[in-house]
C-alpha cells in the first residue's frame, strides 16, 4: 500500500492496510477451518469443525505476534518497518477474533 497510494493521502492508506489485512484474516480462517475438516473427516462439522480451527489458528496468531514483536524490538529494523510490522499485528488479532466468532457464533 505504502508504494500505490500518495504520501498525502493518509487516511486512504490507512483504510486500505485494515482492510487488506482483515481480507488476509479471513482468507486464513477458511484456510484454517478447511485443513481442519481435511484432517478431522469430511462428515465433521458444527463445533467440532470450529472449535480445533479456532485453538489453531490461536496458537499459530500468538506465535506470529511474539515473532513479529520481537522483531520490531531489536535495533537492526528502522522506525517505519517497526511502524509497518507493528500493524501487521491487527490482522492476526483479527484473524483469531474470526476463529472463535465462528467457534461460538
């Protein structure tokens, strides 16, 4: 987005990283819930489909938000990629919000 869309146009930008990272999000929790349900059995589905995708894509989110938290704390990245990776942290929280709206909604 930082490369398509003018500096001056902030606001823009912005809309356009949330809603390309939640488009992300959601791609990955059918990812997940697919790979779930392939491994689980085709018959499974309703809570027992939902539940293992959501402790899934749990685990896999908190291991990338630590990974990406560590790597905007150590001195080798500069202030606007710590910026940028920063915001890659929304989507996952997102992503995992997904999981267990769909393991309970």
């Amino acid at each position: 987005v930082d490369l398509g869309v003018p500096a001056r146009w902030t606001a823009l930008k912005t809309r356009l990283t949330l809603t390309a990272g939640n488009c992300i999000a959601f791609g990955l929790i059918n990812s997940a819930t697919r790979w779930v349900q392939q491994e689980c059995g085709s018959g499974t589905c309703g809570p027992l489909l939902s539940l293992p995708a959501a402790l899934v894509v749990t685990a896999v989110g908190m291991l990338l938000i630590y990974g990406l938290d560590f790597l905007a704390d150590i001195d080798c990245t500069g202030p606007r990629a710590d910026a940028n990776i920063r915001q890659m942290v929304i989507p996952i929280s997102t992503l995992i919000g997904f999981g267990w709206k769909r393991a309970f909604g």
